[in-house]
C-alpha cells in the first residue's frame, strides 16, 4: 500500500526514552453491553463465597480475589445504544426477582402490530408485485392511513409477552449490579486498540495512545498504551469493535462463515404530544416504506416516550443510501405520523447492526480467548433481536470460566471448547440461529423473494428459505447511474455531482429532492436537520490527544471513487466531500462510532479480502445519550 494515507499501526516501537506499561490481571474484557453484562453478573455471582471469601485466588496477584476488568471505549456504559423489544428469556433467569420499576423505560409489552405501511408520496422504488398489493389493499378498503395492520403477528416475530428497554438505560443499572458486588472493574472512556496476539494466542490487550495528533503521531504529553496481560481475554466489542475484527483479520472465520450482512439502525427517543392514543407497552414493526427494504420500529415506554427508528440494511443497493432523511420520512407517513405530531426528540442516535446472524459466527474461542454477544455472531436474523441472545451468550461463557477457574484449568482453546462452546451449542441459542441461517438469503434476490424467505424460514423452523448468494458490499453496490437508470439522467448526474462536490455537500439531499422525494418541512423540535440533530438529540465527544479513527487505506482508491457511500451513509455527516476531491474528509467531533462505513464502502481493501478501503480504529468518545 504505498499510497496508504495513514501512520504506522500500533506497535512496540516507541519514541526515545519511552517504555510501553504492562499490568497484569486475570481476566480482561473489551466491551461492556449486554453480553459483557451476562458475563460479568454470572462471574461476579460465582466467584465469592457466601462469607465474602473468594472462590479462587487471583494468579495475576496471589492472596487476592481474580482481578477482571472491562474496558469500555464510550465515556460511559450507558450511551449510544438502542431501544430494545425482547422475551427476555436470559435476562429473567438471570434476575429471577426482577423489577422493572427499578429500571428507567422498562415496562412489560401488551400489545404488539405489523403495519405493511403503503407510499403516500408515489417516491418509492417498490417493486411491480408490491405496487399491485397496495392497490389491492386500496380498492378493498383495507390500507387505513395508507397502512394495512397484518391480522395478527406470526410467531417468530412476536415479542408479546416480553419487554420494552432502553438498553443505555438498562446497561447502567446492570453496571451498577456488577460493580456493587466489588468483582470486576468496569473502566468507561478507555478504548482498546488491538490484541496482543503471539502467533494465534491471545496474551491479552494494548490499550490505545494518548497524546498523539490526528494521525497517531506523539505530541507533548504522549503516553503510550498500556499492555495489559492476562490468562483469559473476553471480547464482547461488537461488530466494529477493534479486537474482534483484527483477531477475524487475523484468524479468518471458520469455512463457509461470512460477515456481508448489516444494516444501519437510525434511531430517536422522543416525549409524544400530549394525547396521543399509543399507550405504554405497543410495540410496532412496519416494513414497505419508506423503500421497500428498509423496516422499522416504535415502542412505547411509561410516561408517554417512546422509542423508534429504522433499519437500513446492505442489501439496499443505494449508493447514496441516507438513513437519517429515511427516518424523517418514515416518521412522516399518516400511520406513524399521527401519532407523532407535535412530539419532541430527547435523544438521537445511530449504530450498526450485524445482521449475518449464525453466518457471521467467527472462531468463539482459541488459547487465551472468547467471544460473546454481537460480534460473535448472537443476532437472530429471523425475529430481528439480538440482546437477549447476547445476554445468554455472555452467561454461558460465565459459567463455564467458573468452571474452568475452580478446576485450576488453564484457558486454552480446548478447554474453552469443551465448556463454552459446548454449552452454546446445546442452547436454545444455537437452536433457534440455525434455524434462522437462511432466513434473509432472499434478499440477495430481491425484496420480494426476501419476505418470502423470512415466512418460509419462520414458519418451518428453518426447514425452507428461498435461496439467494450473498455478495461482499464492494461486489453488489452499483454505481449512480445505474441505480437511477430510468429515473433520473447521467447527465444530471453529473451536474449535481460537480454542484455538490464544489459545496462540500453529499449527494444524497439533491438526488432523493430530485427523484420525487419531497422536502422535510422541519418543526424545530421533532423535524430538524441532521446537523442540529447532534446537537439537540445527544452530544458528541472527541476527547483530544488520540489519533483518527476513521482513515482510507488507499488515497488512489479513494480517487477514481464515484459513488462514496461512505458519504452518503455516514450517520453524524462526519465524513464529508472535499471540495478539491479525492480523499473524504473526517471530522471526529461529529463521529457517533456506528461504524456504517466499514462496509458502506463500494472499493474493496487494497490488500484483498472481505474489507474495504475504510479503516476504522480504536477511538475514544462518541454521541452521549443513555436513553437510546
């Protein structure tokens, strides 16, 4: 990579008169949601005997309890997550005695819809045999508000009776649980920036520098990372998360497995207008508008605030894909909107999602290591939920360290096999993700064949699905031109192309005002531009003094670029168009860190592979907002 734009990789070579700190502890863990939150409550529970005495005695420091501890990047354990529809099945046997009172937002589900949602607006690129269904739905009577709620809600996809969370909410309270027992030590705002790996052993982390320009360069006030050995490392950092893609970069995932699937969760919370009629505890999904692919969300917490937002998934081949504009219209259809009308957003967030499920499963475990949660493939692709199966996956590998812990045995792949995995695969975890493997194959096909797939898949239990190949994102992301072929012409392209470059602005805006979409009419409190977006719905933190975590490996790559999705599909717009082109600009102080440019990206990586031409690192900061 010889036009490679950013500074050397983390490394042992250390300016003069600089030495990299080591501390030793027994277990670390990267990561603190809700996987690391079923691991540490099961280990925190296991390790003390009723007297207060430990079970075990530390390694990393004798005549003491095991020293765990969890780095979390986000200033705190709470912020910029998501609202949460779930059974709840590993969280009750977790908290036999649950109260959700005690827990801000939490409420119990009572009732739950489907609303296949018709377009008022004629902007939609719906597909032939959706068109003659809305017409039909029309000329029946049935499409109320330009919306048809399914008779009931099929099985697979029903939550009720389940729970209603704000998982920043929840994250706190967990937190709190987990460090009032005094086990494990919870460390927000310290990102971690690789794994120290000795051929494919996992010895432990190094913690990201300190003190270092933009481009990782020491300034006055360099501190290096810190190494932090231990026997067992525990990575539950989520499908962007710095450890778990470079042990995947470094391991391969195992035969036949991928990571193509994902998708960009665009989110609010905001307080309803005074009357309106959704009471605490609904629960709607919808899926047809505002593009066909793309589904979406609203539950109803106490105290008249709800939750909601959209999925914008890969295998929408917009290339100026938008989620934040979708999600304005999503909230602007008669169904939704009257509903919404005169609401005020609290909180506004993004974060993607890995949405290949069982697919995406990369090595669980190997000497000195074990996933959990997201990033470890615990996403159910057929019922659309994914904390309560993270939970799960955390508290299975907390039993088992118990285990291995008590019998004095050292954490090697086998041993992590034989007790982790081999619960895991007994679970009802890995029963209902093989049984959804297929679920979404078919929208590789298009999204007809796509929901016809899921019905399949949910109503055998798996046993059928329409067959469909799944693409790397640099494979199936078209150009421009071809993906408004017959809509709008390549020479108007190209004039907004050159109009927007020259202003610094994304293609989107003009493309989607040009395609019919029409403008939001904005209310100064529920309706706002993206920009004021980050500044009413959360606050976006950069702590100084760390490098850039978001670079392009290839300047040249970057440069024949056309499509830059990675633009276009950046939840906090901080990626940008450089005026003089080329290379995207990066603005840290907008990132939110969902990390939708990892596989919005329409170049494949230089070095080949499943990657792109982004490079997303360990950063610090991000959007602070513990409602979503």
């Amino acid at each position: 990579m010889t036009d490679d734009i950013q500074s050397t990789q983390p490394g042992d070579t250390l300016p003069e008169g600089y030495e990299r700190q080591r501390m030793d502890v027994d277990i670390a863990c990267v990561g603190f949601g809700p996987a690391m939150g079923g691991f540490l409550h099961t280990l925190s529970q296991g390790l003390m005997n009723e007297d207060g005495t430990p079970v075990v005695e530390s390694k990393a420091m004798p005549g003491m309890p095991p020293q765990v501890i969890c780095y979390e990047r986000a200033d705190d354990i709470g912020f910029g997550v998501s609202g949460v529809v779930t059974k709840g099945r590993g969280i009750r046997a977790s908290f036999p005695n649950l109260d959700l009172s005690q827990i801000p937002f939490a409420t119990e589900v009572t009732h739950e819809e489907v609303l296949y949602l018709l377009d008022p607006i004629g902007a939609s690129r719906k597909p032939l045999a959706l068109r003659l269904a809305d017409k039909a739905l029309k000329a029946l009577g049935l499409a109320k508000d330009h919306a048809y709620a399914l008779p009931y809600v099929p099985n697979f996809l029903r939550k009720e009776p389940g729970v209603l969370l704000s998982m920043g909410q929840f994250n706190q309270w967990a937190g709190a649980q987990i460090m009032g027992q005094g086990v494990a030590q919870i460390w927000p705002g310290t990102p971690v920036a690789e794994p120290i790996l000795f051929d494919q052993v996992v010895a432990g982390v190094r913690l990201q520098d300190q003190g270092v320009d933009k481009r990782g360069n020491p300034e006055a006030g360099f501190m290096p990372g810190m190494d932090i050995r231990c026997q067992l490392t525990v990575v539950g950092d989520g499908p962007v998360g710095a450890v778990g893609r470079k042990l995947d970069e470094t391991l391969g995932l195992p035969s036949g497995n991928h990571a193509r699937e994902w998708a960009v969760g665009m989110k609010m919370v905001i307080d309803l207008p005074e009357g309106c009629q959704l009471k605490e505890g609904t629960v709607l999904h919808t899926l047809g508008f505002p593009e066909p692919e793309i589904f979406g969300f609203l539950y109803v917490y106490p105290g008249n605030v709800a939750s909601l937002g959209i999925f914008v998934p890969s295998w929408f081949d917009n290339p100026v894909r938008t989620g934040y504009r979708y999600l304005q219209h999503w909230m602007r259809h008669p169904a939704l909107w009257k509903h919404l009308k005169g609401g005020r957003m609290r909180s506004w967030g993004a974060k993607s999602l890995q949405e290949s499920g069982r697919k995406g499963e990369p090595h669980l475990v190997g000497d000195g290591f074990a996933r959990i949660g997201e990033g470890s493939g615990t996403t159910n692709v057929l019922t659309g939920s994914g904390f309560d199966e993270a939970w799960t996956s955390g508290v299975l590998l907390g039993v088992s360290v118990l285990e291995l812990l008590k019998a004095d045995k050292p954490f090697t792949r086998e041993n992590l096999d034989s007790t982790y995995v081999r619960r895991r695969r007994e679970s009802w975890l890995e029963r209902e993700a093989k049984a959804a493997e297929k679920a979404r194959d078919g929208f590789q096909a298009g999204v007809v064949q796509g929901l016809i797939g899921m019905a399949l898949t949910g109503f055998t239990e798996g046993k059928l699905f329409w067959p469909g190949a799944s693409k790397k994102p640099h494979e199936r992301i078209p150009s421009i031109e071809q993906f408004f072929q017959g809509r709008i012409p390549a020479d108007e392209i190209a004039a907004i192309r050159r109009e927007c470059t020259a202003k610094g602005l994304p293609l989107s805006g003009a493309l989607m005002d040009r395609a019919g979409w029409p403008a939001i009419e904005f209310d100064g409190q529920l309706l706002v531009s993206h920009q004021d977006a980050l500044l009413l719905g959360g606050k976006v933190q950069a702590p100084p003094g760390y490098r850039d975590h978001v670079t392009f490996k290839s300047q040249n790559l970057c440069k024949t670029c056309d499509e830059k999705v990675c633009i276009e599909a950046c939840s906090g717009q901080a990626i940008s168009t450089n005026p003089e082109g080329g290379v995207p600009l990066f603005d840290r102080e907008k990132c939110v860190h969902c990390g939708a440019c990892i596989w919005n990206c329409s170049k494949p990586a230089p070095e080949g592979g499943e990657g792109a031409n982004v490079n997303f690192q360990a950063g610090a900061g991000g959007l602070h907002s513990a409602e979503n």
